[in-house]
C-alpha cells in the first residue's frame, strides 16, 4: 500500500478520518485476521494452543502484556510481530515530536500549529515499522532516558520556567505516543525508575523534575521478563506487576519436530554451504536431542534455561564443520558425519549455566556428556536396544561381529579425514555395514551409508559395548575391556588430566 496523498488537516477531515486508540487499532485487526482465518504471528512455532491464543485474547481486551518466561522462548520475536497489527499508515501532524494526531492533538507544538494555520495545518503520514520502539532494561537506564527531563538551553533561550511543557526534552516513552512500547527484561529496571512506569500505565500523568505535566499517552505497552531475574539481578515491582494487566507464560518446543522447525527457520545456512555439504533429519535430530538433554540435565542450571539459540549455533557450527573438512581436502562435495555434529561443543558451552560454575574445561566435559546422551538416545530410535539384543537366546547378537573384532583392533577416525579416507577406515570394520542394512534399511542409500556406520560405532560406544577414547583430532574406538587397563599417559594426555583434575574439583564442591 501506498502513502496515501492527503496533506492538509482539511483534507483529512474531508476523507472521513476517525481517529483510534493503539489498542482499538490492534483489535480491530486482530478481528479481521482471524475472521480471514490468517496467520496472525507467523514463523512462532509450538505456541498454537498456548501462547498464541492467551496473546490474542489480551489484545481484544485491550491490555498491557507481560511475556514472562526463560531466555530463547520467541518473547521479543512475538513484541515485534505485534507491528503487523497496527494500521499501515496513520496521519501525524507535520514536525510533531510525539507524534500528534491532527484530529486529537497532544503537544502544545501541535496545538498551536492547528490553531494558527487550520485546515492548512501540514499533516505527513506515519509507516506502522516506525510506530515500535523498544528499550533494553539496563541497571544505567534513567528516568530521564525513559520519560524526558527539562533542557536548560530551551528554557534559557525561550526565556520560559521548567514547569513550561515547551522546555522537556522528552524521552522514549512520550516519543511512542500512538505506538507499541516494548522495555525487554523488565525486572533489570531500578525500583525507582519502574515507579515511573505507575501513572503512565494507569493515568497518562508524567512528572518531570517536580513538575506535574498532564500527557495522555496512547501506547500499548509490552514487557518481557525471565524468572531467573526475580532472583538474581532485580524483580518486577508489585505495584507494577499489579498495573499490567494481562501476564502470559512462555515454554520451550515440546518436541522434537516443532524444535526442528524453529532451528530449519532461523539458522543461517548459506547457499554455497548448501551446494557443499548434504545433511540429513538425524543430524537435526541430535542437534535438537542436545537441548532436551541438557534441560534435564543435572549439571545445567534449571533456572536459567538453555535457550533455542543453542540448537540453532550447534546446526550452524555442524555445517560449519563439514564445510571446513571439504575446504580442507579440497572436495566440492562432501556428506555431513557424526564427528562434525561432536565438533560443535563451542555453541554448547556457551549456552549453558553449569549448576556449579567451574573452570572452562567443566563446561566442555558437561557439553560433551550432553552430545553423547544425545547420542544414546537417538541411537534407539533406530537400532536394536543393546540391553534386550543380549537377553535374546534365540536370536543372534547383531553387535557381537563388531564387538568381536575389536577385540584386538582399533580405528581411529579422524576429524578432517578426506571422504576417501573415512569409508576407508569404516569398511574395514566387518559386520558393521550388514549391522546398519538390518537395522535402518529405509533410511539407508549409497551416499549416507558411511554416516550410519559412524552413528553405530558412537551408539555402540555410548551404550558401553565398545570404547571411544577421544584424540586431539578425532576419536578412537576399540574393545571395551581393553581400554580398562591402558594405563594413562600422564606425561602426554592433557585432556585426560584436565578431565580428572575437573573431577576432583567438582567432588570438592
């Protein structure tokens, strides 16, 4: 839609122009798209029957809204999506500072303008994108930033007392006027500065230095909270939480799929990437495996949440890796594999809170351990469960042919191994190939088939029927009796020590 091209307060009045609240023009468009059966928040995945339809009946009521909830929920995503709610286009009297309504002026800029020149006032037309601010709550933030404060120069040079409205500089809050306001992590404001927020949410009273200034603001406020910050960093007044009117609960996906499809929307995969390396659903899979795990880990902090960002960087870095490995060995085309899925540890720690904050090699260890019961878990979703294989007498094992060679075997499987090289070490291991034909036939076909030999070997080693020993630049499997007695080389293996000195700290605690 085009601006429109009316530009006088006359012509307006002419067109028939009535002026609405920000909360009449949010629920007169929330009605006609759910009358029209259109998605009112699209790419918000997971929050159909929960989020979403709490969200729209606050809207229709007309209330301020809280979105409270752990980091990586959609909170800010779903603020912003509240712009397609608002009018295209709405008409401001030419040069106003808060964005006036020429039919219902608030500042005594505009009120003066349209009492001096009428119907001529100049009036331009405002885009819906410029009617959404947004403000990070900061511990600096003041209430000057927020509400606005006297300028000594405008008074001085207008020769006017601070009481004069003409003198306020004013702040983010006034400047929204016919807008949605968003302030994110609400509870990070100071006390003091969120009883500013009191009469602007109830009355539309605004008090600068002492001076009471009489503002009624048309805003629609939207707040974002997370829990964790009631207790560590601040909390929501109660005399605040008492003026918002409508407080809805976030979650995290609750499935897989939907977390897949959250991860597939937002991760940055690049065209040349996508020509490079092929992937497949397990690998999204185990990406969004991770994230389950670790939220039910007992080493992650519950309270702080493990955020959907995790699985969106650890699939970023996965390709990142497979890119990497072909650039390498220079192949234009290479197949994604398990040990790039392990060489995303980096976006793991960053996006955990360790229950007991240790050194860095803490956070790598508890990353790995996640990887590796993302692993487990999967590995069951397509193999035969290792615990009842050995309970059945009457059916043959159908691990014991590779269990068997390891008994005096290992390979190594190295991470920028060239496409070449790895088949090479995966075909050695006999029986492993007529393990993945039995057991995943379906999703098997000549381009992944040394990918499901890799997961079998991984399965097989987190289900403790072989061992995997990790290598600076890869991992090693072999029989698991044997690793039992390899004395380790306290001279040479820096990761095992850092493991054990990491153990004993944590036993410490």
């Amino acid at each position: 839609m085009t601006q429109p091209d009316i530009r006088t307060l006359g012509a307006l009045k002419q067109s028939g122009y009535q002026p609405r609240s920000v909360k009449q023009e949010l629920r007169d468009n929330l009605i006609k798209k759910l009358q029209s059966k259109e998605d009112v928040f699209p790419g918000i995945f997971g929050y159909e029957e929960t989020v979403i339809p709490e969200l729209q009946r606050a809207i229709l009521a007309g209330h301020h809204i809280n979105l409270l909830g752990l980091r990586g929920q959609a909170k800010t995503r779903i603020a912003r999506l509240l712009v397609s709610l608002l009018d295209e286009y709405v008409p401001v009297v030419e040069g106003s500072e808060l964005n006036d309504d020429p039919l219902q002026p608030l500042s005594v800029f505009a009120r003066n303008l349209i009492a001096e020149r009428g119907d001529e006032t100049p009036i331009t037309w405002l885009h819906r994108d410029d009617r959404y601010t947004e403000k990070l709550a900061t511990p600096d933030v003041s209430v000057a930033d927020l509400i606005g404060d006297a300028d000594p120069i405008k008074a001085a040079t207008l020769k006017l007392p601070y009481s004069d409205e003409r003198v306020i500089h004013f702040g983010l809050i006034p400047r929204a006027h016919r807008g949605i306001f968003v302030i994110n992590e609400l509870p990070d404001l100071q006390a003091r500065i969120q009883v500013s927020l009191f009469n602007i949410l109830q009355e539309g009273d605004i008090q600068i230095r002492g001076f009471k200034v009489r503002l009624p603001l048309d805003i629609q406020f939207v707040f974002t909270a997370n829990p964790e910050d009631y207790t560590n960093r601040g909390s929501i007044v109660t005399p605040l939480k008492d003026r918002i009117d409508a407080q809805i609960i976030t979650h995290y996906p609750k499935s897989i799929e939907i977390g897949k499809r959250i991860t597939k929307q937002e991760a940055r995969i690049r065209e040349e990437q996508r020509g490079l390396v092929t992937t497949n659903e397990i690998v999204h899979d185990l990406v969004e495996q991770v994230a389950i795990e670790a939220r039910g880990s007992e080493f992650v902090d519950a309270k702080s949440g493990v955020s959907a960002r995790l699985t969106i960087s650890a699939y970023e870095q996965v390709i990142a890796a497979a890119e990497r490995r072909a650039l390498l060995n220079g192949e234009t085309q290479t197949y994604v594999r398990i040990a790039d899925f392990l060489g995303a540890v980096p976006a793991v720690t960053g996006k955990v809170e360790l229950v007991y904050e240790g050194e860095q090699e803490g956070a790598g260890i508890v990353a790995e351990k996640l990887m590796g019961k993302a692993i487990r878990t999967q590995f069951l979703q397509y193999f035969p469960d290792p615990e009842k294989s050995k309970k059945q007498k009457d059916k043959p094992n159908p691990y014991k042919p590779v269990q068997d060679w390891f008994g005096s075997r290992t390979i190594d499987l190295l991470h920028d191994a060239s496409d070449e090289d790895y088949r090479k070490v995966l075909d050695v291991v006999p029986g492993l190939r007529d393990l993945v034909q039995q057991s995943v036939p379906s999703e098997l076909s000549k381009e992944n088939a040394h990918f499901w030999m890799e997961f079998a070997l991984h399965g097989m080693a987190e289900h403790s029927l072989i061992s995997r020993n990790r290598l600076t630049a890869g991992a090693q499997f072999k029989d698991l009796l044997s690793s039992m007695f390899t004395m380790p080389n306290f001279g040479d293996d820096d990761d095992d020590d850092d493991e054990y000195q990491s153990s004993k700290k944590r036993k410490r605690r």
